[in-house]
C-alpha cells in the first residue's frame, strides 16, 4: 500500500457515533512524512493540518520487546496519529467487518488511526518506539478494552 505524502480526508466528521456511523479500516490512512537527510542526521517533520489532521491533546511514547504486543483497543471519541521513531512495527487494525495489518518501519512513515478502530501493534525489532499523538487527553471511559464488546458497541450505535 502506498503512502500518502501528506494528509488527504478523513478529518473525523464521520468518526464519530453522533454522526451516524464510524470510520472503516479503508479510512485508516499510511502517511508520509518529510524527511530531511544529510550526512550528519535526518529530521522528519510532522505539521499540524499538512500530516496531523486535528489538534494535539497528547503525546506520548511507546517501547516493548520484540514479540510484545500492544494496544489491542479501540477508542469511542478517539484518534491517532502513530509514528515509529526507530524499528519496527505491525498494526493491525481492526473494524468489526474487515482487518489489515499495516508496517511502519521507516522513521518517516505514520498511520492516522480514526476512533472505533481496533488496533493492536506488533513489536519486530529491538528498540522500536512508537511516538502516539492524540486528538483526546486520556480518559479510561474512551477506552473499550475487550473486543466483543467494541463489536456490540459498532452494532448497537451506528456501524
């Protein structure tokens, strides 16, 4: 799947149950970040509205074992922008009907991951860090941990 070089639709509108249906794993979008290289470094850069589609409420980061695997929720109210700083990792998203698994294994590759989107995150290599930003502060009330209940709650309120 290619990735995109910067952010097109799904701005979350739809991603909500208030707007009569939820997002799909085809709305999970692979986004291409800049990427500045010289002999010296590299700097990637993600920028609000051109990459990060909804403004940042909090960031935080994520290491685990290789062969550890993370996440395994969804958010109700929600939305992701997943980055892997360094390694390697596989997510599988997850929306009730359809499942993909998706790599992110360069510096500069990052998901938007819309809410009532099941995801689970494969660890692959050694020191692999995700940077995670969110459109929400936590809240556990946003969480739905076990994933027959988040197939009723994409039943029960407007899948």
């Amino acid at each position: 799947m290619p990735l995109r070089p910067a952010f097109a639709g799904c701005w979350g509108v739809h991603n909500s149950p208030m707007a009569g249906r939820f997002a799909t794993v085809s709305e999970v979008r692979a986004i291409e970040l800049p990427r500045y290289a010289r002999a010296d470094g590299a700097v990637v850069v993600a920028e609000r509205v051109s990459h990060v589609p909804f403004a940042i409420a909090r960031l935080f980061t994520l290491r685990a074992p290789v062969g550890s695997v993370r996440g395994k929720h969804a958010h109700r109210r929600g939305r992701q922008f997943i980055l892997c700083a360094s390694g390697v990792v596989d997510v599988d998203v997850d929306d009730g009907m359809h499942r993909r698994t998706m790599r992110l294994g360069r510096d500069n590759q990052a998901l938007h991951v819309p809410a009532m989107i099941w995801n689970a995150v494969s660890f692959h290599a050694p020191e692999s860090v995700l940077v995670v930003l969110c459109d929400q502060p936590f809240a556990e009330d946003d969480y739905i941990r076990d994933y027959a209940t988040f197939l009723d709650a994409r039943r029960t309120t407007g899948a």
